[in-house]
C-alpha cells in the first residue's frame, strides 16, 4: 500500500490532556482512510509543564511521569496515555513517528557562572564583546525525575551558546570551555554560522553530551517502540551528530527506523542537497521547497503549474523527500507563516497524494479543521478558522486505493495540468486532472485494459460519467480551480 503520514497535532492544539486520548481513538478512522504512520508531538516535558507545544525541551527522560515545571502531564496527557495511544495505532498497523528535539535545552533549573562573549545576532561570527562573565540557566538537575532513568547532570559544559544572561538585556552568548572552540560546523552561512537557534545550544562535541545523548535514544526506543523519528531544526546541528546518532539507534534498536529532519530552507534546493550529501542520505527531509511553490502558487491565479516542481527535493531526490502541504511553522500566525490558501489545497494535496514520487505528510487541521487565536507580527490579535480541505479524504483514499502503476505526465499548460496511473496486478488506476484557472479537460492515455469501461469522479466534484476509447485515451475534465480524479466504476 501507498504510505501516506499525517502530522497529527498543529501549533494550537488543544491542552488539558486531549491529544493523547484523541489519537487513542482515531486509530480506526486513520487506518481506514489510507494513513500509514502518525508524526506525534515532543512528549517530553518542556519548560512550560502542560502549556508547552514542547520544542522547548526540558527533561528528555519525563514522558508525563513526573511532578516538574508545574504539572506531571505534558500538554498532550500523561505517560500512561501516550503508550496507550502508541499501541493503539500499533494495532492498526500504523507506524509511530516521534518528535525529536536535540538541538537544545530550556528552563534549567540553577544558575552557574561561566565565560562567554557576545556576538552579534546577524553574524554569529561576528564577536561584539570582549571575554566576560555571565551567569545564566545551564545547570539542569531534574529535581522531580531525580536519576530515574539517567543519572547525568547537564551544566554549562553540555552547551555552546545561551541566549540568556542574568542582569543584561537578551543576546547572543558564545561559551567558552574546553568542549566549545567557536561555533559547530554546518552547511550554510546563513547569519554567519546558524548554530545557535534557541534556548541553551547543546554542545554535541562534548563527548558525555553524546553519549547521554545516544543513551536516551534506546531509551526512549525501549519504552515506546517507535517506528521512526522526526528531527527537529538539523539546519542548526552539525550533520557528523546525526550520522552517529542514527547509525547507533538502528543498531540498538535492531530496526530500520525511518527519519525525516526538519532542515527548513524555502526555495534553496542546494542546501537540502548539500545536507542530505553530509549525511550520506541516513535521513529524508521535509520538501521545504515544494512548500514554498504551493505556497507562491496559491498567491497567483496567474502561476504556471507546469513549473510546480521546479526546484523541489521531490524532483531531484525523490526518494528523500517528505511532501507537505503545510505545517506547524507554515500556519498562520506562526514564525515561518506561509500557508497555502483554502482554494489551491485540493490541488497540492493532488500533488503530493496521487504521484510515485515523495512521501507524503497531511497537516491535522487540513483532515480535521482547526480555530484559534493567537498574536500577530503586530501585535494584535486575530482568531484563525482553519476548514478541513474538501475533499481531503477521497484524496487519502485515493492514494490508497489507485494511486499505483504507470504514470504518465501532461504537464502541457500552464494552468491545466494532468497525470495518469496506470494500476497494477493489485489496484485500478486512476486519472488526475486539475485546474488553477478555468472549467478544463485533458486528452490523456490510462491504458487499454480500461477500454470501454466507465470512469466518475471519484472527489465527486462533477457529476458527469466518461468512457475510454478502444486504445485506453479520454477527455477528462476537472471544475475550475480544483482537482478531479477519475476511476473506474
């Protein structure tokens, strides 16, 4: 079968507990509709206990076990109720993707005294300090969890940059010890050098850094089981890390666990290029760039969609791309907004959902609908209605059930675009055809086992039926600015 992932959680997902218990009991729907594996949230706790989305990582180790920052559940549930909703999805032989922020650390529960100097945000290499003292959160001792689990103790050390220090206005901090000589090596020279993110930068030249590091890994793998991982912010880690890291969790684990990084870089193919190659292809990426053509596609009514493509990890590295339409950082209101509009997201799930190339990840709020309301770049405050996609679920099903075989490609207008499946052994094909203008049709080949038989629209957008002819060809229409898939009766 197709694997289709969906990105189970959004920015705003709703606290109190609820995410846990409601992937417990959407395990059924999901595998009914084609989804193969579920992308869940950090589910460590973080620094701000049942309020943090969890990509301000505090305690590793604390699955919602523990009485730290203020509660014992995290935002999503308890420890219980996140192995619950695993096996849950286990049963439906669905795959468990896990959130994993290593990139840094927050909330530490002590101060501690080092040297640093200061540089500038712009250009990390750029140092606007001479050699000074600071002191600043870096001690973390887990009062709560206490050396259940892990006994290791982090301190400045563990850390190569902080952006808070006691008494003075927020910056930039390099640390000084014996594991930090400048900043880690990374691909580009975005802001100089973009090791520094957020938070407490962990050190992952500190050997003991590594070793904790990879010591939580089969942990984390023992108590929950987990299919593969979902790397947060690796544009910021060293590649050599994650090399190590991977190698060493495969082996531990004795399975092949799936990993996708999050290397976000809008319309700079290269360096996702450059990325997967210091790798050595041990993980897949998000197709940043497609996104950003969905995106600019669905801004311009004028876009040419045969060049949708153009410049995507999916047309260069189809086997390393994971496609989605949208995200937890793209959504409105949040840092990387670039949302793809209402009107185009049944064409770019089309897109991502019905070819033979790229792993396909579908955004929660874009199956099941989403409000909100949060704080704008300006400060005021708006309330955001996310409407599920229409007809997301014929889409999903539709990769499941026909997106399979030969396909053939007319990408021969530039606002009229068409491909078809041809089916195998197992499956029926499937014919796509969609439009980002007018009321159109494409003349297009599915083969000659089809002659004669019957074709509907399966997102039932149009009502009409058509035939194949004798040598397997059909005008197949589509409405205008939307998608139809046609397949057989």
């Amino acid at each position: 079968m197709n694997g289709t992932m969906i990105q189970f959680f959004h920015w705003y997902t709703d606290g109190d507990s609820f995410l846990w218990k409601h992937t417990k009991d959407s395990a059924q729907y999901l595998s009914d509709l084609g989804i193969t594996a579920v992308w869940l949230p950090p589910a460590y706790k973080s620094t701000n206990g049942g309020y943090s989305v969890g990509y301000d990582a505090y305690d590793l180790f604390d699955l919602g076990e523990f009485d730290q920052k203020g509660t014992t559940v995290t935002k999503y549930g308890s420890k219980d109720e996140y192995l619950d909703a695993i096996k849950s999805l286990k049963e439906k032989n669905i795959q468990v993707i896990v959130d994993v922020v290593l990139n840094h650390k927050a909330g530490g529960d002590e101060l501690e005294k080092f040297k640093v100097i200061q540089v500038d945000e712009e250009d990390r290499n750029k140092d606007i300090s001479d050699v000074m003292e600071i002191e600043s959160y870096t001690k973390f001792t887990f009062p709560g969890r206490g050396d259940t689990y892990s006994d290791f103790k982090w301190d400045f050390n563990c850390f190569t940059g902080v952006d808070y220090a006691e008494g003075k206005e927020k910056g930039i901090f390099r640390l000084i010890h014996e594991h930090a000589d400048g900043w880690d090596d990374i691909i580009s020279d975005e802001k100089g050098n973009y090791d520094f993110l957020m938070y407490n930068d962990i050190e992952h030249r500190n050997p003991f850094v590594r070793e904790e590091l990879n010591h939580w890994g089969k942990w984390y793998f023992d108590q929950t089981d987990f299919d593969g991982v979902r790397l947060d912010a690796v544009k910021h880690i060293s590649p050599d890390f994650y090399k190590e890291w991977l190698t060493l969790l495969r082996s531990n684990s004795g399975k092949n666990i799936f990993a996708v990084g999050e290397y976000w870089a809008p319309g700079e193919l290269p360096l996702l290029e450059a990325y997967i190659d210091s790798t050595e292809g041990c993980m897949s990426l998000f197709d940043s760039s497609l996104q950003h053509n969905l995106h600019q596609a669905s801004k311009n009514p004028d876009y040419d969609l045969r060049e949708i493509f153009n410049g995507t990890l999916v047309g260069s590295h189809p086997n390393k791309a994971v496609t989605v339409v949208d995200n937890h950082d793209t959504q409105p209101l949040q840092a990387l907004e670039a949302p793809v509009e209402t009107w185009f997201k049944p064409i770019a799930y089309a897109l991502i959902l019905l070819r033979k190339d790229g792993y396909p990840c579908v955004f929660y709020p874009d199956l099941y609908g989403a409000s909100y309301k949060d704080q704008g770049k300006d400060g005021n405050e708006y309330e955001i209605f996310l409407d599920k996609v229409d007809a997301i679920e014929e889409l999903i099903r539709a990769r499941k059930d026909f997106a399979y075989g030969e396909q053939r490609d007319y990408f021969d207008d530039a606002h009229c675009i068409g491909w078809t499946r041809e089916g195998d052994d197992e499956h029926q094909g499937c014919a796509i055809v969609l439009s980002n203008k007018d009321v159109n049709q494409k003349s297009m080949e599915i083969g000659k086992r089809y002659a004669g038989k019957t074709f509907y629209d399966f997102t039932g957008h149009l009502e009409e039926k058509i035939t194949i002819d004798e040598n397997g060809w059909a005008n197949f229409p589509c409405p205008a600015g939307s998608v139809s898939v046609w397949v057989a009766e």
